[in-house]
C-alpha cells in the first residue's frame, strides 16, 4: 500500500511541477508524471529506510516515508528540468 502512495505522491507532484511551475514544459505532461513517480518510488523505497522511516512492520503507513517520497520526487523534478535547460537533453 505505501509503495502506491509513493508512486501516487510522485505522480501527484509531478503534475502540479507542470501545471503550475512550468517545469518540464518542452517534454510534457507524462514525462513530467513519470519523473515523479520514478522519484516518489526511489525516495519511499530507498530513501525512507536510510534515514529511519521504515515502520516496524513493512505494510504499516508511515508519514515520514511519503514525505521523503514526496521530497526525492521533487528533486527529481528540479534536477531533470536544469539538466534540460542546460543540456537540452
């Protein structure tokens, strides 16, 4: 369920990165999607246990971890959208 969550928040963030920021405008709005969600699933999974967001039981929701997964998702977002603006890849 949080791996979900995770991938939603990212989903979720990088849509309003689009919307409302402009970020990732020359790409589109799936591409900025994915990014988030590549993000959210990268910062839950990976990030969360690192810095002591895991539960105590692994299907427990824990708010920190969806906060990290919202975190690395928008800084997945930013990072692509300079490395576009700089590089235009």
């Amino acid at each position: 369920m949080n791996m979900v969550m995770w991938i939603l928040a990212g989903g979720i963030l990088g849509w309003l990165g689009y919307t409302a920021l402009g970020a990732n405008a020359d790409r589109g709005l799936v591409v900025s999607i994915i990014i988030g969600m590549v993000g959210g699933f990268f910062g839950g999974d990976i990030l969360a246990p690192m810095f002591g967001g895991a539960g105590a039981n692994p299907g427990d929701f824990s708010p920190f971890a969806l906060f990290i997964a919202a975190a690395s998702a928008a800084g997945c977002l930013t990072i692509s959208n300079l490395i576009h603006n700089r590089y235009g890849v």
